[in-house]
C-alpha cells in the first residue's frame, strides 16, 4: 500500500509537471532557483537518464522522484525513465537501511552515515551489480529529499564536475530551520512587499493553490523544514476549528517536502474567546483551554509544530498583564503541547511598556530584552526556545549582535534574521543580505575570554542547540518576492539556516548560477553587485551605525528630523541625537551603559570610540562633529563622504546591470532595470534629505567640493506616503 500510494503521488506530482508554461513564458521569475536550463552537450556525459528507488514507497521519496524527473527532462529535453533495475548511470535513492547487498560500497555508506543524522544526505558514485551509477544514501526519506536537491543543484554550478565526480555528504548544523509568515488573516501581509500573502484563507481548506507545491519544494531545495503560518501580531480567530482546518490543508501539502507547520498564537486568545475568565498563565483553567486546544490541534495536524508566542511586546497582550513573567508564559503553553513533542518558540522583542516609557522608564530600548531575559536563564521548560532578533533595536540596515547570544547557556536560543527588508528599501532596492547575516553569525561573543561565535551560541557548543528564523519576503508575486534579487535573500537564508558556516559570497553565486546563467560575464560582475549592495544601503541610509531614521510607520524613506510620536523610542532622534555638539547614542558607562551586556572582552572595545568599528561608531558613542576619523576627516566629513559613496555605488550597480542585457531574458532584466533606476533615485533622496537635516541641525556648512542636496529641508520634511505597502 506504501508503495502504491508513492507512485500515485509521484504520478500526480510529475503530472502537474507537464502542465508548466514553457521556458518563455515562463521567465518571470516563478521558477525560482529551480529553472532546470538544458546543459550543455559537454557537461551531459553520464548524467542519469534513469531513476531507482530503493525501499518502501512513501510521498517524501515520490517528491524526490518527481523532482529528478522535473530536472532532468529539463537539462536533458527528454523524461528519464523510472526503473526497477539499475542500469549505467542510474541516479539510485536508497536509504541506509534499503541499500542492497550488490552495491559495492554499502558497509562504507552506511558507516558514513551514522554521522549524518536524521536529515543528512551522502552522494556517491558507486557500482550497483556491475553498473556505475550516482547514488543518493540517507537516513531518513527527508534526507533522500534533501540529497536529491543538493545533487541537482551542484549539476548546474559552474564547477567543472561531471556527473560522475559529483561527491556530497552534509547534514544540517541545527535542527530547526523555520519561516515565520508575518501574514495576516485576510491577506495583507505585515512588511510584506511582493503581494498579498500567498495562503488564501478564504478558499482553503477545501481549494488548494498548486502554488503550495512549489512553495514547499522551493523550501525544502534549500533544507526549510518548517513554517510559522501567521503573523506574529495574531488573531484570537487562529485558534478557531475553522482555522485549524485551513492550516492542516496547507500541512497535508507540505509534510511530504518535510516541512512541518507552527501557528502564532495571541497570548489572551481563551479570554477573548470568552472561554476562561482570565489570561493568567498560573490560573488552571487557563492551563487547561490551551491543552484542550493543542489536542484538538493534533488529532487535525498530526505532526503541529507547535507555537510562536510575541508576547508584552508592542501593545501585545502578555503574562506581565497579571504580574507573571515570560518564562510562566511560556512553560504553560509548553506543558501544552509537550505531549504531542511540541515545542514553543516566545520572542524576545520586547520593550517597555507605553506607560513605561512616559514614565521615563525606558532608558535605552537596546537593553530592555536581555535585561527581560537574562534572569529566567534556565527557568524555561526543556520545548521553550527563545527566539532573538539579530540585533537588539529592530532589523536594521546594521547593527551589532544581539548581547543575549551567549549569554543564556541554559536556554536554546533562535535566531531571528528578517527577510523580507523592512527597513532596507522593501523590494525596489537591491540589497543582498548574506554579508550581513554572515556578519551576526561571525560575531565573536568572547564569551568566556575564547573565541564563541554567535553561530556557535545557536548550535549548542555553549549549552544548548537552537534554531534559526527567517521573516518571509514570500507573496503572491509571479516573482515570489517582488524583485528578482529579493528571492537571493530567501535562497541564501536556507542555505544559510542548513549551514552557518557558509560563505554570503558562494550562496550568492549558486543563487545566480541558478537564477540566470553560470556563464562568467554574467556570474562575476551580478555576484560583485551582490555583495556591495548591502553596504551601499548602509551608507546612503545609516552610515556610520546610524540606526531608525526611517519613515513612520512604513518605514520608508529618511526622517531623521521626527520627534512627535507616541512614545519616545518610536522618534528617530531617540537614536540619533543630533545637536550642535555631536551626533550619536551613548551606550557606554557614562550613557546607558549598554555596553556592559557584552562579554569584559567585547565591552572594552565597543566602550572606546578609537577601538569601535567605524560602522558601529554612532551606535555605541555621541561624539562631537569634528571628531577625527581614522580617515583623517572629521565625523561631519566621513558622514557625508559615506552618504556620497552609497550613491555612487546605486549609481555603479545601474549601470553594471546595464552591461548584463545580453545575458539575461528580456523580462527580467526590464524588471530588474527599472528597479535599480528608482533606487538610485531614492539613494539619492535619502543623501539629499540626509545631509539638509544634519546640516540644519549641526550648523555646518557643507565640506569643500560636496553638492548640496538638491531641495530644501522643508521640502524633504513635506513628503508623506499614505498608502505605503507593508504596514
């Protein structure tokens, strides 16, 4: 029956295969990473015409048969054939468990496989009854799955390997690897920029999107396996049988790419419902609605991943309303859904309170989290992660790491990287984030006076193993993203959540090796692009660890000049604080001692202007306008030479893609065009709008040779975007 009903699912899956638009119509961008380009008759020997697969049957290793045969009929213009017998060059699925006595390296695979773990592939060339074939070794069906994509995606790089040299073995450094859709319930998607969220509520469960399908198989290439549905500002409604029936519709089409769902879930949703009197975590009614509640989720969703929780944090309803703190919180709703090997996953995003902050109360918002947090080290329950931003502030252009890495060896902590680019110019700009994750992931915490990188923090060589998070950038956009370089972002955030060893600069090449060609005239100069364009964001937008000067509310834009919002952290001169004397936020001992989160090591450096990176000076110091830069300038100088050269370089990335045009299909380079034209435009606008606020506020006038921004302030301060996407 296992087997009947693989076959059935690969026939089906290979059926809608067929029914895809041709490769013309199809150059929009739908297809991802995953276009399958024919090869080139050099790089065809011994590339598989055939697929085996070993062992019972199941829908997971039919994915992986339907993908081969997706690929392959595309590299090779014709479908390859499925066998029961292998045969020369045979590309051969086999669990460690399944592989047969004539495959002559059998006792060596399974040995090797032993430390690859659940999700761990090995790709081999090895000898099945006499014949030479490609084969695919794994643990479990998910690693078959995982092995299959990692083999196809090395067939297309610009390596220079043949299909008979082809070598992998890889297992994942952390076992959680999650999406978090910031998507709302009807359709809006919060900081989304790419469309409408592509769950249509609406006409689930009963209607089913063949989008589904390629979004889990996109995710599972990259080794996602699994997915928080729902904005993390939720709904009560979520927890609805109506709901709960729309999210195992949507789990029954991505369980088997092996990705599991989560749900966020509002912290007082019982009470709203009307169902308990209270929201207090210690109260037993309370404790006992939300056991009843993850049953019922269970026996619809076997495999639930279990909750998202963002919780007293922006208005959110939380424990702290009855006086408990966040590991009460979390633990009763761990308790819940620890019988069904659930887990929860509670935010760290948090900060004082509207009232607190009128108060006075809210010194420095960089703090407020690891000061919440640090105390309940080892207070959570053993299925309790704490899911922590990159940085301390909010997902900005830069920032340093999030001091609480490292310092909480008791509880497995998430790290939470934002996709989607709320605050680094949506999807009009151009802004390749694998420097910058790479940057968090690198940082050495010297936790302990060694070497103790974030990465290292996650992956549990401190204490104990995490995860990783990823806000989506994912809509209903024929692109997926709403640009075609905004999909490099999900493609390098996957690949980075398997490994965080991985270099931004090589993810970025597979991406566009994939994405467009691997042909060196184009891979060399869009890769070059690539790993500039976050840095240039930085300098026409925050240079020198400026941070939130951006728009209110939609967060586009420079307005750095804000000052009348509700609470005084939501003011970009909360962070700046410009003035005729200086420019920055103190976060040494003399300021909010910020500083002092970090290990002795690391707050000696960042405590020091001469020995804070110049990126990060204005984050951790204010200093006066004519501090001297290691540049020899003054601070006002190096300001505006860095707003200049951020839009030199929009400038150079324009007409670098310029060059591009022969080799790139004509829709997606209009595309891409225009979308680097109104960047270069809007760098511009943020340089401009930039130096005229600090320029007013300062009292400076501007450097000798620089041109002065080409409208006045007023001017800048007149602009208003009612209608901005994403809010």
């Amino acid at each position: 029956m296992h087997r009947l009903f693989g076959r059935l699912w690969a026939a089906f899956l290979f059926g809608m295969l067929l029914c895809i638009p041709t490769h013309a119509a199809a150059e929009d961008g739908y297809q991802l990473w995953l276009r399958y380009q024919p090869l080139p008759a050099a790089q065809r020997a011994h590339v598989p015409d055939s697929i085996l697969v070993l062992g019972a049957d199941s829908p997971t290793k039919g994915a992986a048969r339907a993908e081969l045969q997706r690929a392959l009929l595309g590299m090779l213009g014709k479908a390859p054939g499925i066998v029961d017998k292998a045969r020369l060059d045979t590309i051969v699925l086999a669990r460690g468990a399944d592989l047969p006595a004539g495959l002559d390296t059998a006792s060596a695979v399974r040995d090797e496989l032993k430390k690859l773990g659940d999700e761990g592939y090995l790709v081999r060339r090895a000898k099945l009854n006499g014949a030479a074939v490609t084969l695919v070794a794994a643990n479990t069906d998910a690693g078959l799955l995982y092995g299959s994509f990692a083999w196809l995606r090395e067939l297309q790089l610009p390596s220079g390997k043949g299909a008979d040299r082809i070598a992998l073995a890889s297992s994942p450094t952390l076992p959680l690897r999650v999406l978090n859709h910031w998507d709302n319930l009807d359709r809006s998607v919060e900081r989304g920029y790419a469309g409408e969220s592509i769950w249509n509520w609406w006409e689930l469960p009963n209607i089913i999107d063949p989008r589904y399908t390629d979004y889990a198989r996109a995710n599972a290439s990259l080794g996602i396996n699994g997915t928080v549905l729902n904005n993390v500002n939720s709904k009560a409604e979520v927890l609805g049988a109506p709901f709960i029936a729309k999210a195992a519709a949507i789990a029954d089409v991505l369980r088997p790419y092996g990705i599991r769902v989560y749900l966020s879930v509002r912290w007082s949703t019982p009470l709203e419902m009307k169902q308990t009197k209270t929201a207090d975590p210690l109260d037993p009614e309370v404790a006992a609605w939300w056991k009843n509640k993850a049953d019922e989720i269970y026996r619809t969703i076997p495999d639930f991943g279990g909750f998202l929780v963002k919780a007293n944090s922006e208005g959110q309803p939380g424990p702290q309303d009855y006086r408990r703190n966040h590991a009460d919180g979390a633990n009763m709703l761990a308790r819940a859904v620890a019988p069904h090997k659930g887990i929860v996953m509670w935010r760290a995003f948090v900060y004082a309170s509207p009232e607190e902050s009128k108060a006075g109360k809210a010194h420095d918002r960089a703090v407020e989290g690891y000061d919440q947090f640090i105390p309940l080290d080892g207070k959570f329950d053993d299925n309790v992660l704490v899911q922590v931003k990159n940085g301390a502030i909010d997902f900005q252009p830069r920032e340093p790491a999030h001091p609480m890495f490292g310092a909480m060896p008791k509880t497995p902590l998430i790290m939470e990287f934002q996709i989607t680019k709320e605050y680094l110019g949506f999807a009009t700009h151009l802004a390749y984030l694998g420097p910058m994750f790479q940057e968090t992931l690198e940082f050495d915490t010297r936790i302990g006076g060694r070497k103790l990188t974030v990465a290292d923090t996650i992956q549990g060589k401190q204490g104990r193993v995490g995860g990783i998070a990823g806000v989506a950038n994912i809509g209903s956009s024929r692109s997926w993203s709403g640009s075609i370089f905004d999909q490099s972002n999900w493609y390098m955030y996957g690949r980075m959540a398997w490994d965080q060893g991985l270099d931004s600069r090589v993810i970025a090449r597979e991406w566009a090796a994939q994405t467009f060609s691997p042909d060196a005239r184009l891979l060399d100069p869009v890769v070059n692009m690539m790993m500039r364009s976050r840095e240039a964001v930085v300098d026409y937008m925050t240079p020198l660890g400026l941070n939130h000067v951006m728009g209110s509310s939609h967060h586009h834009g420079p307005a750095p000049w804000v000052d009348n919002l509700e609470r005084a952290d939501w003011n970009p001169i909360y962070y700046h604080r410009a003035g005729r004397d200086g420019i920055g936020f103190d976060r040494t001992a003399k300021g909010s001692n910020a500083v002092a989160q970090y290990s002795p090591e690391v707050a000696r450096r960042f405590a020091d202007p001469k020995t804070t990176p110049p990126e990060l000076l204005l984050w951790f110091h204010r200093l006066p306008w004519d501090y001297r830069m290691a540049s020899g300038r003054t601070l006002w100088e190096e300001l505006v030479t860095r707003y200049d050269h951020g839009v030199a370089e929009a400038a150079a990335m324009q007409a670098e893609w310029q060059r591009m045009k022969p080799f790139v299909d004509a829709q997606r380079f209009a595309d891409t065009a225009q979308r680097l034209a109104q960047q270069h435009v809007e760098a511009q606008w943020w340089r401009d709008a930039s130096i005229a606020y600090f320029q007013d506020v300062s009292g400076l006038p501007l450097p000798a040779g620089v041109r002065k921004p080409a409208q006045s302030l007023e001017h800048y301060k007149s602009i208003r975007f009612p209608y901005a996407p994403g809010i």
